[in-house]
C-alpha cells in the first residue's frame, strides 16, 4: 500500500493537473469507478490505477497495474469534493489532423473545460465521432473536461491544431453557429455538415466566418441573447443530423 504522498507515482500524478505535463509525459487521469471500469472493459491504453482498499472491491480491473493507496494519498491527487477512490492513468490517443468520417465538430475557442467536455459526450452520443480543437480551446483531456465528458472521451477521435491545418484536413460544408444566422430548425443540410462552436464570450472568429458555407441561429424567447455552449451544441447537432436530407 502506498501511504505517502511523495511517493514517485503519486507526485507524477499530480502533475497531470497540468497540461505541460499530460502533453510531455502523454498520459491523462480517468477518475471515479464508473469511468474506470470503463477505461478498462473497452481496453484503453491504462498504465495504472490507484485506488482506496474500499474502492477495490467495486473495480473490474483484470490485467491491470493496480496500486492501492490510504484515503489521504488519495485525496492529494483527486480533484473531486467526494472522492470515489478509484483513478486511472491513461495513455492520450496520438490522433493525428485527419479528415472526418462523417459530420464532426469545430471548436473554435471553446474556453471552459466543463463546456468541452460537455460537448464531447454529447458528440460521443449523437454520432460527431471527430472533434477538432483549435489552439485557444481548453484541453480536452483535463481532469474537468474528461470528467464532465461521462466517458465521451473514450468514444471521439480529438484533434487539436492551428485552425488553418485544421479546415484543411475538414471537407466537409462549414456550418457555423451565429445569433445572425438562419434559424437551425428550418435549416435542411444536404451532406454531412462540420458544426463550428466559438468561444463563449465572443463568438466564432472571424477567420472562420469568412469561409462558412452556412450559418444557423437556435431561436430565442423572452430577451435571451445566448445558450451555454454546451447546451447550443447539442441542439444543434441534433437538430443538423435529424434534419439532414436522405
């Protein structure tokens, strides 16, 4: 059992908390049973998982590197208010810049973790299997954004890029979400679509809009101006899809 939180794993683990280190040492932190367990049962590249002698017993973790560890080393790497016990470190998929394989997501500046990761799980379950990132998004394998991803992660291929390596690899229409545009629910997309979603305060950059092929607004009621950009995004994605012309 490890007891001390200066132990090597244990401080390695805390400097995921840090993008330099989660991009130096290619690794990111799963954290909470369900999501484990998960990580494990669709054999994603886990390098360990720690966890409390009670949270073991609630693990299906066969074959795998398991460290267990006292509440209070635990509590040093969680970044949870009431930790589970159960953590897993996980190799970060090398996507490299690709075409999608059907209508995917652009996010353009997409700021806040939670909002990334909330819009990759609803990606993961509305059929966006490829989510691209532009430089100024926050990073998708944070603890936040994995943990309000429910697991999305596991499921999208992220691609993060300069946006101008990015629309090049994207051939696919450009639909951008704007308050200017037509109202998305009496838009009709012929093909697969890329959605574009900009950043909360400000929008879509201009760089983007200049070359969208289309533009579509979520209408509004009672003076609201705007919807969380997770909320936007997943209107609009199934509204786009379940819209689109056979």
């Amino acid at each position: 059992m490890i007891t001390s939180k200066q132990n090597a794993l244990i401080k390695e683990i805390r400097s995921l908390a840090d993008k330099k280190f989660r991009d130096r040492l290619n690794l990111f932190v799963v954290e909470g049973i369900k999501p484990v367990n998960e990580a494990v049962g669709l054999s994603m590249p886990v390098k360990v998982i720690i966890c409390t002698e009670k949270a073991v017993q609630s693990l299906c973790v066969a074959g795998v590197d398991v460290q267990v560890v006292t509440d209070e080393v635990f509590k040093s790497v969680s970044e949870e208010v009431s930790p589970q016990g159960a953590l897993a470190v996980v190799e970060k998929p090398q996507t490299p810049v690709q075409a999608p394989k059907g209508s995917c997501l652009l996010l353009d500046g997409v700021s806040d973790p939670a909002n990334v990761g909330a819009i990759i799980r609803t990606a993961a379950a509305s059929g966006y299997n490829d989510v691209y990132l532009t430089e100024t998004c926050a990073d998708a394998y944070s603890q936040k954004a994995v943990r309000t991803s429910m697991s999305g992660i596991f499921h999208v291929r992220v691609m993060r890029g300069k946006i101008q390596d990015l629309l090049a690899c994207i051939d696919l229409p450009i639909c951008v979400a704007d308050m200017n545009g037509e109202n998305v629910f009496e838009y009709s997309a012929k093909t697969d679509v890329c959605l574009v979603i900009g950043n909360e305060g400000h929008g879509v950059s201009e760089e983007i809009k200049k070359i969208a092929n289309f533009t579509v607004k979520i209408p509004m009621e009672n003076g609201m101006e705007s919807l969380n950009a997770g909320v936007s995004a997943g209107i609009l994605m199934y509204n786009l899809k379940n819209r689109k012309q056979k």
